[in-house]
C-alpha cells in the first residue's frame, strides 16, 4: 500500500510539471561500418550514433556520444575499441563498447579524422589533410602529408548534412598490407606509405587490373586467408606482390566474377566476399523470378530480393548446393535501374560497407538509411534488422513512428519503429499483386490505436482509370495486404486534392477529401467499415472544403470549413458548421470573414480545435464546449510581395510552440494560450521546417547551430512517469514498462512492456488496482499485444472506471511490479 501511495505523488507531481528541456535524437542515419569484440557487435555511424547487440543479434539498441559527430571508424585490439570522430578526436572503450574515454589530439578546425588501423603495436589514423602514427600511450612518433593524402572525396560529396541522402565516405579508409599503410584517392591512385610514414608511393590503378576501364577505381576490403593478402578492389579480388608492381586477379578466369564483366549479372548480384576459416563466401542478391512487373513503360515494379551465401572454390566453381537458393524475401517498390533500391543495397559490391563476422555463424552488414542487415545461422536465413529511407508521417504512441518514401514516383515503401527509433523496419506486402508500386504518389496512410488501418494512392494520369484498391494492415503496420474496394475512388496528382483528418468512430473510418477546381469543388465522404470491405460514400458539387471534422458519433459532428461566395472566387471566409444526418445537410454556427487558406489544424482534445490560416496569418482555438472562437496570435511581421509567412504550430507534452520561418515562439502561461514569448533552446535558434507531434513526442525536421539538418525525435527529459535512458522504465530486475499512453487515459490505454520471459507475462497479469490497494478489474479485462522476442503491450480498456490514478499489477518472480495510469476525462 505504501508503495502504491509514493508512486502515485510521483506520477502526479510529474503529470504536472512544466519543463522547457528536451532531449534530441537523431532518427536518419547513416553507418559507416560494423566492429565486433568478444561480446558484441556494434555499427558505428554519423550523429554520434553507434547501434549495439549483446545478445548476438537478437535485439540491438541504440548508443550516443554526442549528438554533434561523426563516428568515422571503429577497430578491435584484444577487446579494446579504439575509433575517430570529430575534427581531431580519438576515442577508446575497454567494457565493450558501453562506455568511452575521449582524447584530443587536434586542434585544426578543418582536419577531419576518417580511418584508423592497428598494426605493430601502433595506431594510424587518416585524417583529411595528413597521415599519422601514434603509440598506444597516443603519443604521436611520426606524420606524413602531400596533395595525395588528402580528403579522397571532394566535398560535394559529402551528405552527412542532408536527412534524405546516402553517405559516401567509406572511401576514406586505409590499409595494411605488405608492411605499409595503403589507401586509394580520389584520382583511383593507389597510395603507398611504409609503416615508419618515410616513404611515398603512387600507382595508377587503372593500368594494372582486369577490367573495362572505370571511374573512381577503390580499394574496398583487405582480407588474410592461407598467408595471403587479398585486396577487393571496386568489388573485384586481387593479389599483389609485396613491391606493390604487379596486380594478379585472384581467380585463374579474369572474367570470373568480374564485375565488370557481362557474366557478373548472369547469375544473381554479387554485393561483397566473406572469408572465414580460410574459405570463401559470395554474398549475393538475387531478384525473384516472381518478382511482378507493374508496368514496363513506367518501369514500376515490386521486386523480392533473395539473398544467398555462396561458397566458392579456387578453380572458378560455384558450390550453389552450400545453401538453398531462397531463405527471405523482401519487397520493395522500385524503378528498374535505380542505383539504390528501396531495401537500402547498392547495385555496386563497393557500396555495402565489409561486414562484420562473429563466432563464424553471425554476420552483419550496416549501411546508409539505418541499414542493419544480418544472419544468425550462417546464411539459412536472413533479417532486416533495420531500415529507413522514408520521411515521418504518423506517431501512434511514444515509441511507435511511421515513415514513408513518397519522394519518387511509384516508390510508397512503409517503414516503422516500435522501440523509440532505435531500428526501424520496412512493412511486408502478404501477396504479390503489386498495389503498393501500383500507386503513382502515396496519399494517406493512417494506422489506429488498435493496431488497424490502411494506405492508398492514386494515379498519374485519368485514362488509367481510377484506383478502387487499399492497402490493409491489422498488426501495427508490420504488413500490408491489398484489397479492392469497388466504391473507393482516389483522385489524380495532378488534381488538387485537400484532406481532412480521418477518424475512427464506432466501427467506421470517415475519410473526406475535396477535388479543388476553378469551376466547383467535388467534395468526397467515405465511411469505410473496419473489416477493410464494406464501404458507403456520398460525392457532392459544393462550394466548399472541409478542413477538420470533430465527430461524435455517425450522425452528428462539427466541422471546420472555407468556403466560397459562388463558383469562380477563391475562399472568402472559414465557417464552423453542424450536422445531423452525416453532412448531407448542415447549419453554420460561427464565420469568420476574410479568413481563408488554412494550413494546419490541430485537435487537442474533442472540445479544442486550433487552427491557422495564412491570409491573414493567425492562430485560431475554436473551443467547441464555450461556444468561442478565439485569436491567439497573428503575424504582424512585414510580408515580402507574393510570400507570405509561414506559422505553424506544435504541442508535445501540453507545451504549445509556434515557428515558421526565422519565428520560434512557445506560450508562457497555459491557461492564458495568447502569451507568447521567443522559445528556448539549447544551441542558438532552431530552423524547423515541419513536425508531427503526438502525446509527448515530436518528430522535426530541423536544424540549429550545432545540430545538422535531420529528423529528429523530440522527448520530455522528464517523461510523466520516471525514465531511464529516456526509454522505458525499470520497475524490477526482469520488467521494463514505458509510459501509458495516451496520457491521460479515457478509453483505452497501453503500455510497452520489455521482460526477459523467465515468467509468463500473461499468467503473471493480477488486475488493476486503485490507490487504496482495491482491484477493480481483473486479470480478464487486460489484454496482452506481443510485438516479438520479450516484448509487448498491456491494454486495459478503462472506459468504465472513474477518473483517478491506477496501477496494472504483475506478480512475478515473488515481486509485484506496478503500471500507473491517469484516467481523466
């Protein structure tokens, strides 16, 4: 009962408090490459980021040493890890990777560190400008620098800045072999320096290997096998000899395997070599011979890459028997002919950094957009630990995101997070008849709290006919299967088209969208039942759009609209009207003249509508129980001839923030929403270009004058309930739970709940209690959601309880552990 009483003054006094600080988290990101020690497995990256696996592959989590670097490189010496960040950092690690200790070493601003290597008990590090080798004290015994050991990319190249780009810094790394230290510029020369840093010399690969002549001819990967050292030279294997003067392609056949051969193709893509045990391994990607073809003039498909690894022997044989030819599929919506697909491997063996093998059956590859992509049986089967190549569309709790590529035509891929943002993984389409590629631009995608939802888009051009089939899912958004619809029409690109929000009500989802014309404005309602099938809509001639819906129930709702005076004017003014038979007809009960154009709204709960127009720019509170529409602030800063400024807003954990443009504001006062003061921030004055936002956590697209341009995840430092690692939790030794969301409850809530399944997680559910140590509901009115391995969530449907504080109790391992929840309507 005591520990009840204290947990439920915490949760309060935290519910409660009013905290301008947030932690920041990078979501897009590119690593670089993957290290192991004799316990984990790390990949390293950009942002500061490293993801690492304790438990061989079977969940990874997500590290920081600060939000501001990049961590170029990382090696293994006997169990310490030594890597670069940074403009002249070096950092070390004799734990495994948990914790670092950070040296300075220097001081010039424009020297970048990229590659480090150890040989002969001395560590040398490639930087931007110079070569160096220190002892293992970091004592610096020698340095060597020339025009050719600079920076092997221009810096153009470089896109570590942009959220949506790949990296291509791999190129900057550096090898031993033959006693000296080797590495590849720009120019595809190949760089000599012996090991003391006193002797120089440059190769002209182009001249030497068996292939077609290339551009930006690289040095790859540097394996030992047998006493000899092979060099993966832009995907191709060679041996050379210790002067360095002669390059002998490692097969008897140079045209085996050669990627630049017209037989690389014939047989699969080959993506990278794996030696292990003194034996040789292709890994390779196959495209399905089921792979289905939408349509070959646009050259959309969907695709299902296969992945094989091949043993191969010496005298240019295959062994295709080592393993069976189809482990997993992963579909994937692309054109023919990108460098990139959409599972986030290159088309070139040069553009998969070399992976890492560890205990000889678990091999993981990282890459660019959050990349991790490993096996855990030596190639039976294979998993996409993480991906990311979309842009945020939609947070359904705290720890759960959704991003979707919409930036190429006939490219919709879905991908999600459940775990905060540490991995994200694309969705699976469950058939093979190509919807998700079949859409020419994606246009809604909406998952409820129930884990049930759907995505669609529409086509380019009107004589391809309407498209009359959705994209469902009933598992979060793990996987897809489409379906027709026959009375759901979507609109073309080239029509401009306004949504509305979509809600769930009752067993119904209403959607709306508007076509907008000069002429007339066709005006869409559908209400599509949640078995995915059954659908009624109404299409009306109107002249105008609704903008947000504030339902009750089937019949009876309010709505935001602008509105026209006749067929050939632009939006006059903005209305609040009501209807009763699901807006067939309706009443106006408030207008608002000259306010048109509105760009973003906002339901903070059924009684409170924000919403922003921006001719003239103002934020709007329509509250809906006083009957009153309000103007909280207007943009009274000069407007430029044909701009207008932008103002949009965001909430997370009740703060209210305004920015647009150069503008960053948050409210001082939240029972006074028309004080408004200049925001506080960390690091100089944030430039946002959009957010979602939900409950207490926000995905911005931002940048500020420490922190490059990303997608970052934007969280309370204080959480409403107490955090470690701004995660989850930790009530026991084997119980984890995040905060129930929503917070606070009316209908349903939920929590995530981490265990390490020495219990039973269902058995162990007692029931939920009150402060007085009461249960109210029993064991049989929770719910329990396995999301995978040790992880779920508990749900209680708290609708018949009153409003209060209540913990959901398991019992487990002789200890109760608690989840409090608020029920507040």
């Amino acid at each position: 009962m005591k520990r009840f009483l204290i947990i439920a003054c915490l949760l309060l006094s935290i519910y409660n408090a009013y905290s301008s600080d947030y932690s920041l988290s990078a979501l897009r990101l590119n690593y670089f490459g993957t290290v192991a020690t004799s316990k984990n497995i790390i990949a390293f990256g950009n942002y500061g980021k490293y993801v690492m696996t304790t438990d061989k592959g079977k969940s990874w989590k997500i590290y920081s040493i600060g939000e501001t670097e990049n961590i170029r490189k990382i090696v293994c010496d006997n169990d310490t890890l030594w890597g670069v960040i940074g403009k002249g950092d070096i950092i070390r690690s004799i734990d495994h990777g948990f914790n670092w200790e950070r040296f300075k070493l220097s001081s010039n601003q424009k020297e970048e560190y990229f590659s480090l290597i150890i040989a002969d008990n001395s560590i040398y590090i490639k930087t931007s400008l110079s070569i160096y080798k220190y002892d293992k004290s970091l004592n610096m015994i020698a340095k060597f620098s020339n025009e050719d050991t600079k920076s092997t990319l221009k810096e153009e190249d470089y896109h570590d800045n942009e959220p949506l780009e790949e990296s291509k810094v791999a190129y900057n790394d550096i090898f031993y072999v033959n006693h000296s230290i080797v590495f590849t510029n720009y120019y595809s020369d190949f760089i000599i320096i012996d090991k003391n840093l006193s002797n120089f010399k440059k190769i002209n690969l182009d001249t030497m290997l068996y292939w077609k002549k290339i551009e930006y001819a690289k040095l790859i990967a540097k394996y030992d096998i047998n006493g000899k050292q092979i060099l993966n030279i832009s995907g191709n294997l060679y041996l050379c000899n210790n002067e360095f003067s002669k390059f002998e392609y490692f097969f008897p056949d140079t045209s085996f395997l050669n990627a630049y051969n017209g037989n690389y193709y014939k047989d699969g893509l080959l993506l990278n070599y794996i030696f292990i045990n003194n034996e040789l391994f292709a890994f390779r990607k196959r495209i399905s011979t089921d792979s289905l073809l939408i349509d070959f003039k646009k050259k959309a498909h969907v695709s299902m890459y296969e992945f094989n690894l091949v043993k191969v022997d010496y005298v240019n044989k295959i062994l295709n028997d080592y393993s069976p030819k189809y482990h997993e599929k992963y579909y994937s919506s692309a054109f023919i002919n990108y460098l990139y697909n959409s599972i986030g491997l290159g088309q070139f063996s040069h553009l998969s950094p070399k992976p890492v093998i560890f205990e000889d059956s678990i091999i993981v590859f990282s890459g660019n957009m959050n990349m991790i992509f490993q096996t855990r049986d030596f190639g039976k089967t294979w998993e996409m630990v993480s991906l990311n190549r979309g842009e945020p569309k939609q947070i359904l709790n705290d720890s759960t995101y959704y991003f979707q590529k919409t930036d190429k035509k006939y490219t919709n891929d879905i991908f999600y997070t459940n775990d905060w943002g540490n991995t994200f993984h694309p969705t699976n389409l469950v058939d093979t008849n190509g919807y998700l590629s079949d859409y020419y631009k994606a246009r809604i995608l909406f998952i409820d709290e129930n884990g049930k939802g759907f995505f669609t888009g529409s086509k380019k051009y009107t004589n391809e006919g309407l498209i009359n089939n959705i994209s469902v899912t009933n598992d979060y958004g793990k996987s897809f299967k489409s379906i027709t619809c026959p009375d759901f029409h979507m609109l073309y690109p080239e029509h401009i088209a306004k949504f509305a929000n979509i809600k769930r009500v009752e067993n119904k989802y209403l959607i709306y969208f508007t076509e907008l014309s000069y002429s007339a404005n066709y005006s869409m309602w559908y209400q599509l039942d949640t078995n995915m099938r059954d659908m009624t809509y109404f299409t009306y001639d109107s002249l105008y759009t609704i903008e947000h819906m504030l339902i009750d129930n089937l019949k009876n709702y309010e709505y935001l609209a602008t509105v026209r005076e006749n067929r050939y004017d632009q939006y006059l003014h903005t209305e609040i009207r009501e209807t009763n038979d699901s807006g067939r007809t309706y009443k106006v009960l408030y207008k608002l003249d000259n306010i048109n154009n509105i760009v973003q709204t906002y339901e903070h709960n059924s009684d409170s509508l924000f919403f922003i127009s921006s001719d003239p720019t103002i934020l709007f509170l329509y509250d809906r129980k006083n009957g009153k529409i309000d103007s909280l602030y207007k943009d009274t800063r000069p407007r430029e001839e044909y701009y207008v400024p932008q103002l949009k807003l965001f909430v997370i954990s009740n703060k209210f923030y305004l920015y647009g443009d150069s503008l960053f504001l948050e409210n001082t006062n939240r029972k006074d929403l028309s004080k408004w003061e200049k925001g506080t921030w960390d690091y100089g004055h944030p430039i946002i270009y959009d957010v979602i936002f939900k409950g207490n956590v926000a995905i911005a697209c931002m940048e500020d004058s420490l922190r490059k341009k990303n997608y970052y995840r934007i969280l309370p430092k204080v959480m409403p309930v107490s955090v470690t690692n701004d995660t989850e939790v930790k009530y026991g030794k084997h119980f984890y739970a995040s905060a129930s969301y929503p917070m606070p409850g009316k209908n349903v809530v939920r929590s995530r709940i981490s265990y390490d399944e020495s219990f039973d997680l269902e058995e162990s559910l007692n029931g939920v209690y009150n402060t007085y140590g009461e249960r109210i509901e029993g064991k049989e009115n929770l719910r329990v959601i396995k999301w995978g391995h040790a992880q779920a969530e508990i749900e209680w449907n708290c609708s018949q309880a009153p409003n209060g504080i209540y913990f959901i109790i398991v019992k487990h391992d002789g200890r109760n552990d608690c989840v409090p929840v608020i029920v507040e309507r």
